[in-house]
C-alpha cells in the first residue's frame, strides 16, 4: 500500500532531479534557447524525448484502461500516426525550415494574411490550453487521492502547485529544459511500465512465454475490426483518424514541432520524426499489453478490482497494495513524469505562440521580448491551473475520449487551412478565414448529435477531425479571389 509518506517523497524525490535537469539546460538560456532551443539540439536526444513527450498521464492510466472495452483496437490508430509522421518529416518539416519558423503559425500568415495566422494560433492556444489541462487533471486527480486529500488538502490548492512546480523549471529555460526533461521521462515511464508487467506477471506465476500467451491468447489482444462500418473501431475510421490526427496535433502544433525545430537542419528533423514514431508504436504497444495483464490480474483477485472503471484500474492495483510495494513506487514515478512533461512542453508552447503570434513581440528585441514572454508564462500557468480545477468540478475523468474529440473540434481548422495553403496555389479573401473556422466545428457538431438518425445508426468517431478540415477546405474554396481579367 502506498501512503501518503512515501507518495511524497517519491515525488519530492523527482521533482529535485527534474530542478536539477533544469538548472543545468536553463544556463545562458536567452530567447532563442526558450522558443526553439537555440536550433542546437542532438536529433536522438529530441527524437527519444519525444516518446515522453507523446505520452501523458492520459495515455500512462487510461490507454491500459480502455483495453477491456476497445481490445487492442487502439493500435490501428497508432498504424495511421506512422504513416501520418512520414507525411509531415518529408512535407511540413522541409517547409518549416526553409521559411526559419519560430511559430508554425507564422506560414499561415505568409500564404494568406493576418486573419488566418491569428485563427490559427487562437484556435492552437484554445486546444492545447484544454488538451493540456485535461491530461494534467487526470494526474492531479490520483495526487490528491494519494497525497492531497489524506493531509486535507483542497484540489484547488492541488492545482496551483502543481501548475507552479511546471512553471518554476521551464521559465527560464523553455523548450532547450523541456528536451532534456522529456528525455529522463521517457526512460522512467519505459522503465515503470516494464517493471510492472514483470512484477504482475511474478505475482500471477508467469514466465516471460507464459504472459505472451495470456495476452495474445485473450480476446482483448485483437487488433483489427471491419466486420461493423458503425463500430467506433471499424479499421478504416481509427487508421485513418490516425493519419490526419497525428498531422494536426503534431505537424501543425506549436508544442510538438518547437522541439522539432529545435533540431540542427530539417535533414535531422525528418531522422528524429522517422526514429520517434516507430520507438511510439513499441512504447503504446506496451501499455496495452500491460492493460491485457492488468484485467487478467483483476479477474484473478475478484470483484474488487474487476468492477473498477477503466481510468481507475492500473491505480488501484498499483497502489492499492496488491503488489509490491515497488510497483507503487514505479507507478506514481511514471504517472508524475508524464504529468509534469506534458505540462511542461505545453506551458513552453503556449508561451511561445501566445508571445510570438499573438502579442506580435518583435522577437529582435531581445530584453523586451524576454520581459513579454516572462508575464505570459506566469499567465499562462495561472490559467491552466483554472482551467484544470474547472475540470474537476466537472468531474468527468473518462479523459481519452475527450484529448481526442477536443482535437477533432480545435485542430480541424487548422488541418483545413495547411491542407489548402499547401495543396492549392490559390489566395482567399483572408478576413472571412475566421468566420469559416468557427462554422466548420459548428457543422460538425450538428452532423455528430445526429449522424445516428441521419445516417441509419452511424456513430462519427476521431474521423470528425477529417470532415472538420474537409468543412474549412471547402468554406476557403468559396472565399477564393477571382482573378481580374
């Protein structure tokens, strides 16, 4: 059983090392080194550093939970993020440093104009400000269940030191301290969610051959689905929900691509994203191996843990005392490194676009830049602790659903204004962009309420995102201008 004791010290213990890492990297860090790491960074380093930065707390509890009801259906998702991946290594990376992007934002400005630019990075600002706060909830909400609530201490508070530790080690360094820190993350998430299939598998008497067998020979382990079109998981709805996904929440997210460009040139870039998607589908591939064990061990103990939901499951049997105490221990170290990481790079990111995009600082300026970007990333941390209290008041922790649904609704227009700037050489009345970005979602929420009675029982999935861009693909084809004779 994990108490609150050592649940502290655990993360105390973590977050010196984490300081520590930040110390170290924020060193003669100046604006460069803050928005894109000073362009300087090992392409391994930011391609191992990105495995922990694509797996938050989200992913660590619920991907492992939602096994029982999905299978492994998850991975036909991951199939369409390669592919996806090589899309933007070999299109929008070349793209990004010829142009010398700080903000990927700023090609929407250079294509159209300053309308589609500020869409681009408000609708990127709302998304991850949302995303983000969803992911370190889920986090917060076991930190007060371990540590918080046993010493009486209210969410809220929760929150705001959680928000103000994220803010203490990325204000100086930035994206140059958030490389290095997703770096030691990934090693401990690999490293915990290893240890636990070990320590489960001894706990259940498995050999290394006896738990293969457990898994794949248990229905959960099936991959593929295209017997039902109306099934959330019919294979082309999640592969290809995959392939458009990964583009716009990692190819035209400011968070993602600032650590990309933070790379020499785009030739170690594209190394970085080819390495790094393929080290994702083995690292994903082992959180539902470990989801299969997890229900296996459930059954195993009986009612008590079988009837728990499927974002508490790897929680209570980790920390509940079923195990080794160890486990705990690897548990919470995983869970604490992918909250702080993802906040992190978000914090880094949003203080980025919102500096740079929105408040047009003039990035030559290096002292009255730096005074900017200082006030936004206060702010920026102070509203994500809101935003994260909000949610729970909400109280709704089904959480992989919602990451993916908000990115449906917030990345569509991003994804459709690219996807025509890229695709067509054609220029549009670029004041009306707004406009078509925020009836895009709106038409796709219409569709999503009533595509079972509209469209004989079919239920939309994450393929909301690709209708969501079709739909501002489309509003952009009527604002073309038409060429004077």
């Amino acid at each position: 059983m994990i108490t609150p004791l050592v649940a502290g010290i655990t993360v105390l213990l973590y977050l010196a090392m984490l300081f520590s890492i930040s110390y170290v990297t924020s060193r003669r860090a100046d604006n460069a080194g803050f928005f894109v790491g000073g362009r300087q960074s090992s392409w391994i380093v930011v391609s191992i550093a990105t495995i922990g930065s694509t797996i938050s707390g989200v992913t660590f509890v619920s991907v492992p939970g939602m096994v029982q009801a999905s299978h492994f259906a998850y991975l036909q998702m991951v199939m369409g993020f390669v592919v996806g991946q090589f899309v933007i290594a070999f299109v929008l990376v070349p793209l990004y440093y010829k142009l010398k992007l700080v903000s990927v934002y700023e090609y929407l400005k250079s294509r159209f104009g300053m309308g589609s630019y500020r869409t681009g990075a408000w609708f990127f600002f709302i998304s991850k400000i949302l995303g983000a706060a969803v992911r370190v909830f889920l986090v917060c909400l076991t930190l007060q269940i371990l540590i918080f609530a046993p010493l009486g201490i209210p969410f809220l508070l929760n929150a705001i030191v959680t928000m103000l530790v994220v803010w203490l080690y990325t204000f100086r360094g930035g994206v140059k301290t958030v490389i290095w820190t997703d770096l030691f993350k990934t090693m401990c998430l690999v490293l915990s969610v290893v240890l636990c299939i070990y320590f489960i598998a001894l706990q259940l008497g498995y050999s290394l051959g006896g738990v293969c067998q457990a898994i794949f020979g248990s229905d959960m382990s099936q991959v593929f689905f295209f017997d039902d079109v109306n099934d959330r998981r019919f294979f082309p709805k999640q592969f290809f929900a995959g392939v458009f996904t990964i583009i716009a929440t990692t190819g035209l997210d400011q968070d993602l691509m600032q650590r990309n460009l933070s790379c020499r040139n785009s030739d170690e870039s594209r190394k970085n994203m080819i390495v790094s998607i393929f080290m994702q589908f083995i690292v994903i591939s082992l959180f539902l191996m470990l989801g299969a064990l997890l229900y296996i061990f459930a059954a195993h103990v009986g009612p008590e843990l079988s009837q728990c939901n499927g974002d508490e499951l790897f929680t209570k049997v980790a920390t509940g005392g079923y195990l080794p105490v160890v486990v705990g221990i690897l548990f919470l170290i995983g869970l604490v490194a992918a909250a702080f990481g993802a906040a992190g790079s978000a914090l880094t990111a949003l203080t980025t676009s919102f500096t740079v995009d929105i408040l047009n600082a003039d990035c030559t300026d290096e002292q009255a830049t730096a005074r900017i970007r200082r006030r936004v990333h206060a702010g920026m941390a102070l509203l994500m602790a809101v935003v994260i209290y909000v949610f729970n008041l909400l109280n709704n922790t089904s959480v992989i659903d919602a990451v993916y649904i908000l990115a449906s609704y917030t990345y569509g227009p991003i994804l459709g204004m690219f996807a025509f700037g890229i695709l067509t050489p054609w220029h549009v009345r670029d004041r009306y962009i707004p406009c078509v970005a925020i009836l895009a979602p709106v038409l796709c929420f219409i569709l999503d309420r009533n595509s079972v009675a509209w469209f004989n029982g079919y239920r939309f999935s994450y393929e909301l995102l690709i209708l969501n861009a079709l739909f501002t693909f489309i509003g952009l084809c009527m604002l073309v201008k038409r060429q004077r004779a």
